[in-house]
C-alpha cells in the first residue's frame, strides 16, 4: 500500500517540471499578440493548454518508472488533443477571413495555427527534460537545494534553445525597403515610383491617395528572396498585417515587377507613419510555405 | 480593390462615357454623361449604390467593376 503513495522527492520534481513549463508558456505568449482577436480569452486558452501541457510533459518519466505504462499512451492522446486545438484555431481564423478588409490568407494562418500547437510541444519538451533531469541529478545529489536550481537550470536552457529553434526568420532577413512617391500617369494610372500598381477612376480619390498614401518598394536581396517575396501567401500576409496594424482608409495594394521581382505597395493608411510601416514589414514572419519553395529551387539548382 | 478573390475575373457592372460614339449596344448598363464632372459624378454614385471599383480607361470611358 506504501508503493501506492507518491513520494514526497517524485512530486516534488514533478512540480519543478510543471513550473518550468507553464513559465515556458507565459514567456511565449507575448508572440500571440497578432493571433488572436481577444487578448484575456486568448492568454487564457493558452495558459490553460500549457499548464496541462506541463502536467502531462512533468509526469511522463515518474510515470515510466513506476512501470505505468498505460499513463504514457497519454502522450498520444495529448498530441491529439494539440492537432484538434490547432485544427480549432485554424477553422477559427478562417471564419474570420471574411470579416478582415484585407484577409491573411491560408499560408499565413496555417502557419499560425501550426505555431501555436508547437509551442505546446515546446512546454512539454521542457517540463519532460525538467522532471527527468531531476531524476539524474538525484541519482548524484541527494539535496534538493542543489536538485532544484540544477533541473530548472536545465529546462529553463532546453526552452530557450527550443524557443530560438522554432522562432523562424522575418522578411528583414530577405529584404529592403525604400520608400517611392505616389504619382498618375495617364490620367489614371497609379505608379509607386516607376512601377504600376492600379487603376484609379475618380480624381476626387486619385487627390485623397496622393494626400494621404504611401508608396514603398520592397527589394529582395538575391535570386531565391525573389521567389519568396513572389509568394502569394507572403503577400497576403504583408497586406494583412500593415492593414491590421495602421488601418486602411481606403486602398491597399501590391504589385511585382517582373523584371527585378520588386513588390511595390501602396496604402492609405488611417495611420501615415512610414517609419512604422516599415518595422511593420520588416517583423512580418517569412512564412513556412514560402521556404519549402525556396529549398525545393535550391535542391533544383 | 484588394485582389484578393479567389477569382481573378471580375464583371462590368455599368460603364460611364461622355462619347456618344464609344456607346455600343451590349449587356452592360451605358450611361452618357454631359462632361467630366457629371461622368466622375455619375461614376462616383453608382460605386457607391453598387459597391463596385471605378476604372477610368485611356479613352476616358469609366467603368465600375465588381469589387
């Protein structure tokens, strides 16, 4: 009956485990910002996931050596419980597609959605690491003053390395940006610096764009940033998130030019800072669609 | 005027001119307007009522578009 009776050192590295993953989940929460439509639900559902995602990464190796086995078929049913999250999440952002003026299209919320059940992975990862390296230490050190601050040590770096692992690259990596001036030609026709972007009819709204738009060239730095850039996905996601960001008064557009693969954009803005717009751009996440392209055309080459 | 459709094709919902010769029979709504400022007027209303895009083609012909 005694076996039966969790040990006070078990939960204890237990506990250092579920600490060590919940903090996990509360640091990259920050990241979600641009996920989700409602901020206190959005931190809730998240920490709710992390802290069982935690629990279930802390108690797998305490588990494993009592030989409950049956308890480690729960990572299983975990991993499921995350794809069904990140299916919800996916279905969520697609319903709102139509609510967005300018949609983020389904690269950029794939990407989201695959996002957000990764970094479940993540505090399961290193809750597991946590609690198991409490045990090595253990089998070393018998004080716990020791055990504690080594085991979180260990997490807290197995985080930290998982986190930069999974964190991706943003299109300042790939790319410049310069800003252009808006101008008519042909009466009607909309040019960001040499480059044509679209037709506009009335001049009431050819003065409001002058006015108050902006025009900026985005240059990629070489051959395969051109494919890149060229991605429908990634230009969804560049028009969504400076839309989202500045809001737009009236237009938002993109154009590529075929010659050099330069993206031009324009937008009214409800917020003309160019300043801002550029940071904007230059922290929108390259997406993961557009890097298989990529590595297929090297593999190519 | 964000392209962002699934389809790229998008309709004449009606066509604004001020030449009386560029008016052809067809399926799309036709209206003559006196001079600029009425075309753009005209052209600039029925955006509105039809919640369509504004063209203004290098013949001076508009045309509104769905959005």
């Amino acid at each position: 009956m005694e076996k039966q009776i969790l040990q006070s050192f078990v939960l204890l590295h237990i506990v250092l485990g579920v600490i060590v993953g919940f903090i996990s989940r509360w640091w990259m929460l920050r990241g979600d910002i641009r996920q989700y439509p409602t901020l206190p639900n959005g931190y809730l559902i998240n920490l709710t996931t992390g802290f069982i995602a935690a629990s279930i990464g802390a108690v797998a190796y305490p588990a494993l050596l009592a030989k409950n086995y049956v308890a480690v078929t729960f990572l299983t049913v975990a991993i499921q419980q995350f794809r069904d999250i990140r299916k919800m999440e996916k279905e969520t952002l697609e319903s709102l597609e139509t609510e967005n003026y300018a949609p983020r299209g389904k690269s950029y919320i794939d990407g989201i959605a695959k996002t957000f059940e990764a970094r479940n992975y993540i505090v399961m990862i290193s809750s597991f690491v946590t609690t198991i390296s409490a045990f090595i230490v253990r089998s070393f050190i018998k004080n716990n003053f020791l055990i504690i601050p080594i085991s979180l040590l260990i997490g807290f770096i197995v985080l930290f390395f998982l986190k930069n692992y999974t964190k991706g690259h943003t299109l300042r990596d790939i790319l410049t940006i310069t800003e252009a001036p808006l101008e008519f030609k042909d009466g009607s026709n909309l040019y960001v610096g040499n480059m044509y972007v679209m037709n506009v009819g009335l001049s009431a709204t050819q003065t409001r764009i002058l006015k108050n738009g902006i025009g900026i060239i985005m240059k990629p730095i070489g051959e395969n940033e051109k494919v890149m850039l060229n991605h429908s996905g990634q230009r969804k996601a560049i028009v969504h998130e400076c839309s989202r960001l500045l809001g737009v008064e009236r237009y938002i557009e993109t154009r590529r030019n075929f010659d050099n693969g330069n993206l031009a954009l324009v937008i009214v803005p409800m917020i003309k800072d160019i300043t801002r717009l550029k940071e904007i751009i230059y922290d929108i996440p390259i997406l993961e669609m557009t890097k298989k392209t990529n590595d297929k055309k090297k593999r190519d080459d | 005027m964000i392209n962002m459709k699934e389809s790229s094709t998008r309709s004449i919902l009606a066509i604004v001119t001020i030449d009386e010769k560029l008016i052809i029979h067809s399926g799309v709504p036709t209206f003559l307007a006196k001079d600029k400022d009425t075309q753009e007027k005209i052209s600039s209303e029925l955006g509105r009522t039809l919640s369509g895009n504004i063209y203004k083609l290098a013949n001076g012909t508009i045309i509104i578009t769905q959005e």
